[in-house]
C-alpha cells in the first residue's frame, strides 16, 4: 500500500487511494449507494417541487386576472338610505362617466352597461331567456373581450342607431349549431329585428360572476335607450392606462361620483387589486403548507441516509480498526468509510439542481406588477 511520508514520521495515505477505497465500497454495496442517493433524491425534489408548484400557481392567478382586465374599475349603485320624501333612486348615468372622463387623468376607455331581459324564440314553439346589455364599442377594450368571429359594433354603428348585436360563443353554438351559422342571422328583441354581426367571449370563464353570462347579447348603447323610461344605467366600466394607476383612480372616481349625487346615496366603486392581494395570500399560505410537507419529507429522507451510514460503519468497524492500527488518522478515515455517501448526495443533488432549479428560478423572478402590465 502506498503512502506519502510526512515530518512527524506517520504515513497518510493518498487521496487516489481513498477514492479507490471509495470507489470499491460502491461497487460491493450498490443497493445502499442508490437507497442514499434515492433518499436525496426525494428529499431535494420535494423542495424543488413543492416551490416550484406555488410560484407556478400564483403566476397562473396572475394571468387569470389579467385576463378579465388588470386596468379594470366598476362603479355601480347600491343603495340610498332612508328619506321621509320619496327622492327615487338616484342611479348612475351617462353624466357621470362623462365627467370621470373630463376630470380624472389616465383613464383610456369607458363604457356604460344598461342589462335588460327579453324572451327570443328558438323553433318548434319553444322560447328561452336572452340577458341583453347595451355597451359602448369601447366595452370591447375595457373588458379584454375576445371577438371569435366576425366584429365588434363601432362607433358608425352607435351614431347610426344601427338594429346591430354580438352574442356570446355558447348562445351562437346552442341557437344556431355553429359560430358561422349565426352571422347574420336575425334575433329579434320586442318585435325589433337586430343582426349578429360577431361572436365574442370572454378571455376568462368567470362561471357566471361577472355580468355577462352564457345567454348574453351585446348591442349599441344608443338602441337600447329605446327601451328605456330613464336615461340611467346598471354599471359604469372603466378602463386606466396603466396599472399601477388602478388604485388612485379607484379613489379619485368614487369621490367624482359621489359629489354629483345625494350624499346618503352609496355607490361601489371596485377594482381587481384586492383579488390579487388574496390570490396573492393564499398562494403564499399554501406554498408554506407544502413547504412544511416537503420538510418533513427531507427529514426522513435524512434520517433513511443516516441509518443507512451507520450500517455501513458498523459493518467496517473491523476494518477502520485496522486502518487506525496502522496509523491512518481520522482526516482519512472520515473519507474512506463516508465519500460513498458524498458522492450519493453530489449526483442526486446535480440532478435536482439541472432539472428544478431552472424553470423553479423562472417562476421566481416574475414580478406581480409586470405580470399584470403584460398583453
């Protein structure tokens, strides 16, 4: 066996030699070079895993609501308080959005919402409930609306008063068979016939929680005042130039709205910046549970390792017995009888580190702000 004198007189031996002494400890005990390297392996992907799953998924949050509109504001009406004299309601109107408009800066696009009901027939005798909302053209902007066929109605078409609708991708599917069957097809809506010149969706399923619904039909706002006793509308949308502006102009329209009514009149004026602020929260919350999970995974996994080291040791107590009666110190026996387990836990490691800590990386560096800036 060879050895490298040193000053004192003791012989230590090579680190080539302690690699082979290695090397030969892993090929006569592979099943518990790869139990070591399995229980790294679990442990070191359960981290990566485990992160990689709650930044993935509050990114996915982050587009879902970008989807529906990062920029989007909505006001509505909700109640006016008690009054001897009957004031009537005092709801939003086309007023009001005008002045936001006029006297708050940043605001790209609005667009009132007036929902009316109405019966259309579907053959055979048979009815079914149609939900109809008058917009402005710009709704198509404000709410990131997908037009799937045809186009959305303009301008010309508001100023004309043009019988013109857009209807959404399942009412087409379910009146007609197919989107290309309902283009120019004629619904008619109290005894008035209105052309479907789109076919539209939204860009995100919301089930049913936001205004429009599987049964919805978009028309001019300027046609739908035909319907109406009063000039007032159900919503007001709005739609900022960038993002980060979305809470001071949340502020800045529900002060204008409020000092053109009645000061008992309440009105709710929103955005999506408290939906992101939960969707946040719980993503973190839940990131920490599996990170608890993946901990106590890693836990064992080390506790599997460290058995498994003791095995071997006791098994070459003998042996490093030897070694240290012949004057091997215990710089070289630490790595004679552990560097199987080194080099365990260095290619499982790789392995976690090549194929997690990429797109885990990724995930990390996206930032919320920007996320919602993204078109």
């Amino acid at each position: 066996m060879n050895a490298a004198p040193t000053s004192n007189g003791r012989a230590h031996l090579a680190l080539g030699e302690i690699f082979t002494f290695a090397y030969d400890t892993f090929m006569s005990n592979k099943v518990r070079f790869a139990l070591t390297a399995l229980g790294m392996v679990i442990g070191t992907a359960s981290l990566i895993l485990v992160t990689t799953i709650g930044l993935t998924g509050k990114q996915y949050i982050l587009n879902q609501i970008q989807a529906i509109g990062a920029n989007l504001i909505y006001a509505e009406y909700e109640s006016g308080g008690q009054r001897i004299t009957n004031t009537g309601n005092d709801s939003l109107t086309i007023d009001d959005m005008l002045a936001v408009q006029q006297q708050i800066s940043g605001i790209a696009a609005a667009s009132p919402v007036v929902p009316l009901s109405e019966r259309v027939p579907v053959g055979n005798g048979k009815e079914r409930d149609l939900q109809v909302l008058g917009v402005y053209p710009e709704y198509l902007q404000v709410r990131n609306l997908a037009v799937l066929s045809g186009r959305f109605f303009d301008k010309q078409d508001s100023q004309e008063h043009n019988k013109v609708g857009i209807v959404t991708q399942k009412l087409a599917e379910q009146l007609y068979g197919s989107q290309a069957a309902a283009l120019g097809k004629t619904v008619k809506l109290s005894g008035l016939p209105f052309t479907i010149v789109g076919i539209f969706r939204e860009r995100v399923d919301t089930f049913g929680q936001s205004e429009v619904s599987d049964n919805t039909m978009l028309i001019p706002y300027s046609v739908i005042r035909y319907f109406q006793d009063t000039p007032s509308v159900k919503q007001l949308y709005f739609s900022t130039t960038d993002a980060s502006m979305v809470v001071l102009a949340t502020a800045q329209i529900q002060r204008v709205i409020q000092s053109r009514h009645r000061p008992e009149s309440v009105y709710k004026v929103e955005n999506l910046t408290q939906l992101v602020a939960v969707a946040d929260k719980t993503a973190n919350a839940l990131t920490m549970v599996l990170l608890a999970v993946a901990l106590v995974v890693l836990l064992v996994s080390g506790i599997g390792i460290m058995n498994i080291m003791l095995a071997t040791v006791s098994a070459r107590i003998r042996e490093i017995g030897i070694r240290k009666a012949i004057g091997a110190t215990n710089r070289e026996r630490i790595p004679i009888s552990g560097l199987s387990a080194i080099i365990a836990i260095v290619v499982s490691s790789l392995v976690g580190i090549i194929f997690g800590t990429i797109p885990a990386s990724r995930a990390a560096q996206l930032d919320p702000v920007e996320s919602l800036r993204y078109e």
